[in-house]
C-alpha cells in the first residue's frame, strides 16, 4: 500500500527558508515530496547556453544537497506540468499539492489547467502568497478599481503595510523533517535537460547596510556598483521578498523601499491587464507606425550606435547579462524613439538577454519608455542620449570601460542625428495618436 503524501511544487521560490507554501505544505500531516519541473514550454524559447537555466540547475543541486542530509531528495523532473502531474498521481497516493502564487499569463493558464487535473482525481491545489508583499487586487482604489499609477499605488501600499503590523515570517527551515523519506529518482544533469554551461555567471546580492544606507546617491550613477543585483534573486526566489524588505526598513531608506513597490506595481498590472504583455495599455499607441529598421535593429542591439552611453550599455548587457537601470531607460527610450522601432522588439531582446527578466517589469518599462503604458512618460519627452551622458557619467568611467575605442577613428559615427530623430518621433506619435 502506498504512502500517503503531499507535494510541494517549487518555481520562483528556489529555498528552504521562509517559504510561505513550504511552510504549509509541512504542517498539513503528510510527508512532503519537493518537487521541480524543467517545462518545455518555457525551456523552448531559450538559447542553449542560457545562464538562467544554469543558475536555477546551480540552486536546485544546492537544495537537494541540504535535503538528503535528512534522507530526502528534489524530485527535479521534465515533461509539461500536466504530463509530470499525471506521472505523480500514478506513482504516489496524492492527499494534496501546495505552491506559490504565480501572476504571469502563462503561468495563470498553467495552474489552472494543474488545477482541473486534481480536482478530477479530489486532491486540493493549494496556493499562497510568496513572492510579493501584496497581490492582485490587496492594494486597490476604494471601489475595487486598480491603481494604474505609481505614486498613488506607493502611498496605499505603504499605509496598508503599515497597519498591517510586523512582516510575518514563515520558517519553514524548522520544518524540514517533514519531507518523504526517499524518493530518489536521479537528478538530471543541465546537460540532460538540453543545456550547456554558460560563461555568464548571476552575481550574488548585496544587501549590505552600506549599500543600502547609500541607495540614492549611488544607484543613478553607472559607473558605480550602487545597485543591489537582488533582481535575479527575487525573480527566482532564492531570497525572499520580507528579507529584502527588512533590510530596506532597517536602513531607513525609502529610495530601496520605493524600487521595491515598483516591483509590485508592475507585477498588479499584468495581473489586472494581462493583454499589455503583447498589447499597448494605452491602445492608441499601437496605431504608431513603427519604421522597424532590421539594420537599425542590429545597430542598436550590438552596441553600434554612434552614441556612446547607448552603446556601452547595450555592450554591457551582451557581455554579462545585466544593464544598469538608469541606462536601460535610455536605451529604450533610444530604440522606440529614436530609432522608432516597437518596444515588443526590445523587449523581446532584454527578455532573451537580462538574468534577471522578470516579464512585468519587463513589459512596464519598455511600455514607459514608449509612452504607451502605465504612468507613462509621456511621448514627448525624449532621452537626450549625449545631455544625459554628461549628467550621469561625466568622467565617461562607464563608457570607457564597454566601449574602449570611444573618441579613437574606430568609433562609428552617430547612426541618426538627435534633434531630427526627435522631430520625427514627434511627428509620427502625433500622426497615430490624433
């Protein structure tokens, strides 16, 4: 007669500790198989040599590690999530399945569908709150309707947070001996799963109080390592959403705080409005007519623009998978609005490119700098790319470092003037938008 068990399905919460739907999963009775799956679906659409895919692989083999200490193993499987489910439900008596929240669209379809397949067969799917401090529609307007704005969102957000009392703590690393005992099924290599390992490697966080204490004086400026590198982290969950807050609290430093609710901000938009993933917030913005230039496309996606912030930017993100903030949004705004290429396209390319892609973020941003989304800039204001290399790395410390032969003949020349571009931005927003 088999066991009677219960599985936990980890996604975007890759840890042992403080883990809300790991927690509960350990106090519901039965013992727990930790279970992860390298779905096709996602792993499809990525380059062989995807540093993400490493890096969760990297994570998994760490779990397992502290696992089998207490004589338990991952259950790290391929196959679709329905394929592997009814795999599951052949193999072990399944008295329930517990996983965190997932807000993405295609994540929604995925669980709904896991969802059905258990209802079938009486086993409750349950899921929690994990990666975020508030979900879906917990800060809101006062009839229900959600924020689309920032500062607005920020403001409920903190004073809900604050008569909410302290953050709650989910220990779920005191609970470990509640997992299966055994279990063991192999743990795929990354090279069983189709991948190779990449030379990009995710750089730890820094949450050091010297780093945060300093956020905003430091965090504009790309020459500088003022920023964190949570991102990767947070979009898989190898730190958890109330540590990185804390931290935040116990510097006093709003700045932090505030990057943290634009996280969530984000996040509450593609849940209300998940067509803004492919689709225009603002629908008249997909009326513009994009030139969508390949060649310029090229130019801009191998650092080769003539505009040197632009280009060290771009060269930075192809070299190590990251690109500083403050110069992602110029970059952006150049692709959209100077170039006048869809933003679908570059946010197709940060996508395929940042380790730490998170598609609401993603998708908010590139929708800001095109002027079509959310609290949008609006379109008339153009990035200066050479006004704003002056303002935010005078010396060019950051752009001798990614483009080395910056001032030399082998530079290219500008591939568009800045005050045409901008005129014809200008003129081509006001066609599509009346």
């Amino acid at each position: 007669m088999q066991q009677p068990v219960s599985i936990f399905w980890f996604r975007r919460d890759l840890r042992l500790e403080d883990n809300h739907g790991l927690l509960r999963a350990l106090s519901a009775g039965f013992p727990v198989i930790p279970l992860f799956i390298f779905d096709p679906e996602i792993l499809g659409e990525l380059p062989r040599t995807d540093a993400r895919v490493g890096f969760i692989h990297q994570q998994l083999q760490e779990m397992d590690r502290v696992l089998k200490q207490s004589g338990c193993a991952m259950q790290v499987r391929q196959g679709t999530p329905l394929e592997v489910f009814r795999d599951m439900l052949a193999e072990y008596e399944v008295k329930a399945v517990f996983t965190n929240r997932d807000y993405e669209p295609y994540a929604r379809e995925r669980d709904g569908e896991i969802e059905s397949l258990l209802r079938h067969s009486g086993i409750p799917f349950h899921t929690f709150k994990d990666q975020v401090i508030f979900e879906m529609g917990e800060i809101s307007k006062e009839k229900g309707d959600p924020y689309v704005v920032y500062t607005p969102y920020m403001k409920k957000w903190k004073a809900v947070f604050r008569t909410a009392g302290p953050i709650q703590a989910f220990p779920s690393e005191d609970r470990l001996s509640g997992f299966f005992k055994g279990g063991e099924q192999g743990f795929p290599s990354l090279q069983e799963i189709g991948f190779t390992p990449s030379p990009l490697k995710v750089p730890a966080y820094n949450l050091s109080g010297t780093l945060v204490e300093n956020y905003e004086r430091t965090r504009n400026i790309p020459a500088v390592e003022g920023t964190s590198r949570l991102g990767p982290h947070l979009r898989f969950g190898t730190i958890s959403i109330r540590k990185a807050l804390k931290k935040a609290l116990e510097a006093k430093n709003e700045t932090f705080w505030n990057e943290l609710i634009w996280r969530e901000f984000f996040m509450q938009i593609l849940w209300h409005f998940p067509h803004t993933a492919r689709e225009a917030f603002k629908k008249p913005y997909d009326r513009i007519a994009w030139r969508n230039r390949e060649e310029d496309f090229e130019l801009w996606k191998n650092g080769q623009t003539g505009y040197a912030l632009v280009d060290a930017g771009m060269r930075q993100l192809n070299q190590t998978g990251y690109m500083h903030n403050r110069v992602r949004m110029l970059t952006a705004s150049f692709l959209c609005k100077h170039l006048l290429i869809d933003w679908r396209w570059g946010e197709a390319y940060f996508a395929e490119k940042l380790l730490d892609y998170e598609m609401s973020s993603n998708v908010g941003n590139w929708q800001w700098a095109a002027g079509s989304g959310v609290d949008a800039a609006p379109y008339f204001r153009i990035f200066n790319p050479i006004t704003q290399a002056e303002k935010f790395d005078p010396r060019h410390q950051y752009i001798r470092q990614w483009v080395p032969e910056y001032g030399s003949p082998d530079y290219p020349p500008k591939m568009v003037e800045h005050t045409s571009a901008r005129n014809r931005c200008l003129e081509t927003y006001k066609a599509a938008l009346g």
